[in-house]
C-alpha cells in the first residue's frame, strides 16, 4: 500500500510528465482500464466457480463427450 507521501510524489511526477492538460484524461482512461479489468477477473471468477458447482453436481465424474 503507497502512504500518502509516496502518493503525492507520484501525482506531481504525473503532472510534470503529462501536463495539467492531458493528466484528466489519462486518469479517466486509466479508470476504464481499472473497470475493464475488475470486470473481467469478476466474469472469471464466476465461470470458475459454475464450472466447479457443475462438477460437484455430476458426482466429480469426468465429461463424458
């Protein structure tokens, strides 16, 4: 986890290397990207778990195609 210091020395290195100008939205697309993903492992996590609740619902036994 940043402390705050280590937060505040990131978001001026930000500012000097993106400018105030594009610094909102490279934030705001970051945002999206952080959405995106949390989605995704989400989606993930809910097929993993079906996949296992199928599984334990034949008996553990294999496919059989």
């Amino acid at each position: 986890m940043l402390s705050v210091t280590e937060i505040a020395i990131l978001g001026v290195g930000a500012l000097l290397l993106f400018g105030p100008d594009r610094l909102p939205g490279i934030m705001r697309k970051a945002g999206h990207v952080m959405r995106d993903v949390q989605n995704t492992s989400q989606s993930f996590i809910r097929e993993i778990e079906r996949a296992a609740d199928e599984h334990e619902a034949t008996g553990g036994e294999p496919p059989t195609s």
